[in-house]
C-alpha cells in the first residue's frame, strides 16, 4: 500500500496546522479587545469581525481559478507570507477604524493561503490513500480551531495581554511559512485552457448543494468560537472555562478521527456525514437548553450546568471532525481532476459564507435581543442544514459522484 504520512504531506499538515492556529488563538479574545480596547458595541463588534470573513469569501473564488492555473508553490508562497505579515498590522492599529481596515484585508491572503495548502496537500498524497489522507487534513484546521482558542484565552490570563498574542500569532504564522517552503511537489504541467471563463472554474457549481449545507454548519461554529465567552460569563455564570470548553472540543476531534478512520479509509464518507451532523446537532441542542434544564432542576442544578457545558464541547468536536472531511471528500469527489483548487476553495468559500454570518448575524441579535437567543439561532440553522442532507444533499453526490470508491 502506498505510503500515507510522506515527509511532504506532513509539512503541509504542519504548516496548515499554524495557518489556523495564527487565526483562531485571537478569535475568542478580539470581541473582548474590541470592546474594551475600542468601547466597541456588540453589534459594532459582529461587523468588525464579519469583514475578515466577507473578503475571504470574496477572493476564495478567483484563489481556486488561480491555484489551478498556476504553479501552486509559488502561490502558496506569496499567499502565506501576506497572511502572515498582516497579524504586524494589529499591532500597529490605534483607532477601531485602523483595525477595522487590517481585519478586513487579512481576509484576502487568508482565503487565498487556505485554498492553495489544501490544493498541495492533493498534490503530495498518492491517489491510493486520497480519501483517508484528506479527512487527517483536515482534522490539522480542526485542532487548530479547537486547541488556539484555549491556548489564547489561558495565555492572556496569564499575560493579560493582548499585544503578547498578536506577536505570537505574527510568529507562528512565518513559521509556517517556512514550513511550506521546504515541500517539494511532483512536477506537473499546467493546462491553459481556452474556453471562456465561466461560473464553474471559481465556484465548483457541481457542489453546490455540498456548500448549502456546510453554509449552516459554518454558522453555528461562527456563533460559538466568536461569542462563547460572553455567553458563559453572562448567561451561564462560568467564567474562565472558555479555555477548558475548547480543549474538550479537541479531544473530541481526536477521539472522531479515530473513530471515523476506518470508515473513510473504505470511502464510507457519506456515513461519517451523517454521523458528525448529527452528533453536532445533539451537542448544540444541549448548550443552549442547559441554563432552562437547570432552572428546572431542585438538585444540583450548577453542576448539572456545568456538565453540559463541558459535554456539548465534547459532542461538537466530534460531530465536526466527522462531518468536516466528510463534505471536503465528496466536494473534491464530484470535481473534475483539474478542479481541485476550485473544489477546495468552494467548500471554504460555504463555510465562510456561514461563518461570516454567523458572526454578523449573532452580534446583531445579541445587541436586539439576548445572546441567548443569538445562540438559539445556532439550533435553528444547525436543524436545517442536518434536514437539508438528509432530504436532498446525500442523494444529490452519489448522483454526480466521479470516483466509484466512494461512497
């Protein structure tokens, strides 16, 4: 069997692993800095942040054409170093306008970096093992996501700094940098191809069903990495266990990466689908009910809170590191050989759509409302999305599935 873990692909799941380590160690803690930095309102600070978001978003598609159409190294190279020079203008912002302008053009290398590693990663593993390889992939972005948070929020405990953690994530982003750098790709010659330029070579419409759906499980995550940590403070009382509540979310990657392992290696992707969205479900049901079940309960009700909360961490990380490789696999799966770099950047494009939403969305209905409702919003979404495969997405890729060994 062809060798899996080649020192190429392992580069590339390192340096993927910084790029979003770089991203999300700042993500619970910049509505604290917003408000308390700038006096920013909740609403002001769902704008700010959507803006990082909404440019991604905007560039992702042309980063797929681009990524396919040119040599994919020397993309990656000037993608990632612009992302990583970017996190030196948060430093240097004085005004909320100031950075308002940075986080909003961080999002162009950002969208463009992320296309162009998950591309390479294709490139470096052998077609034998593509399936498992892309599912270890992109459980790299899922333990960033999980593990940066808890590093950020406990490292600003203890430095009660927010200039320390721009400078590491300036540091930790360069050496990625460094780390792509060093990977060496099989050659391949570059098709000009020369037809007009339609829809299908900067959104990969095959998919676009796929994307619907991973626009709603975007969302949810958008609503709870950006707004958790004022949600638990003032809705539920628990302060300082933000740290503890995504570590929890990484343990249940892991544990759903060895779970769902066998099942991608037979190409069951549609199964590990299935599975993560609905454990997903379960797990967002549960922190938004906790603060009602507890009320209702005579006994014990902080800790029956406090259990909850930790439980629903451990349930969503393993719902999404189910659900997340499966949908990249069969957004790739249904994409012509030459339409990698626009697969990748349409499921990315999906879940920045929803996390920019999310984002958006929650900090307008926490200031008009409550966070709990922004929270319930996450339930409503999430339902939907889970619905929504099930009643059309599943059947709409096996129809147009280009690869018989999954399934």
């Amino acid at each position: 069997m062809d060798r899996l873990w080649n020192r190429n692909y392992c580069k590339v799941m390192a340096a993927n692993f910084t790029l979003f380590f770089a991203f999300y160690v700042l993500t619970p803690l910049l509505p604290l800095y917003l408000s308390e930095h700038f006096g920013a309102t909740k609403d002001v600070i769902g704008l700010v942040l959507s803006g990082y978001t909404i440019t991604a978003l905007l560039v992702r598609p042309f980063s797929g054409y681009v990524v396919d159409t040119f040599p994919r190294k020397t993309v990656l190279m000037i993608a990632f170093g612009l992302f990583a020079i970017f996190f030196a203008g948060y430093l240097a912002a004085s005004t909320l306008l100031l950075f308002t302008i940075v986080r909003t053009l961080h999002g162009g290398p950002f969208g463009s970096v992320t296309t162009a590693n998950a591309t390479v990663a294709i490139d470096v593993l052998p077609s034998s093992r593509r399936t498992e390889g892309i599912g270890y992939y992109g459980l790299s972005n899922n333990l960033a996501m999980a593990t940066a948070p808890t590093i950020g929020i406990w490292l600003y405990q203890f430095t009660n700094s927010f200039e320390f953690l721009f400078w590491l994530a300036l540091i930790v982003a360069c050496a990625g940098w460094l780390i792509d750098s060093t990977v060496k790709l099989p050659h391949k010659d570059i098709v000009r191809q020369k037809s007009t330029l339609s829809l299908d070579r900067f959104f990969l419409t095959r998919g676009w069903l796929l994307g619907l759906n991973m626009v709603a499980f975007g969302f949810s995550f958008g609503v709870l990495s950006n707004y958790l940590a004022i949600y638990g403070k003032e809705v539920m009382g628990i302060t300082g266990g933000t740290g503890t509540y995504f570590l929890l979310c990484s343990v249940g990657l892991i544990l759903s990466r060895l779970q769902g392992s066998k099942a991608l290696r037979a190409g069951r992707v549609t199964h590990n689908a299935a599975t993560g969205m609905i454990i997903s479900l379960v797990g967002y049901t549960l922190f938004i009910l906790m603060p009602t079940l507890t009320q209702c309960s005579m006994v014990n009700g902080q800790w029956s809170m406090v259990i909850g909360y930790y439980g629903s961490a451990l349930l969503i990380g393993l719902g999404n590191g189910h659900m997340w490789p499966a949908f990249q696999n069969m957004t790739i799966n249904v994409a012509r050989n030459n339409q990698r770099g626009t697969a990748n950047s349409t499921i990315l494009i999906s879940w920045d759509i929803g996390m920019g939403l999310g984002i958006l969305i929650g900090g307008i209905v926490a200031e008009l409302i409550s966070y709990s409702a922004a929270f319930w919003t996450v339930v409503l979404v999430n339902g939907t999305g889970v619905a929504t495969y099930f009643l059309a997405t599943r059947a709409f890729f096996l129809r147009r599935n280009l690869n018989p060994t999954v399934r």
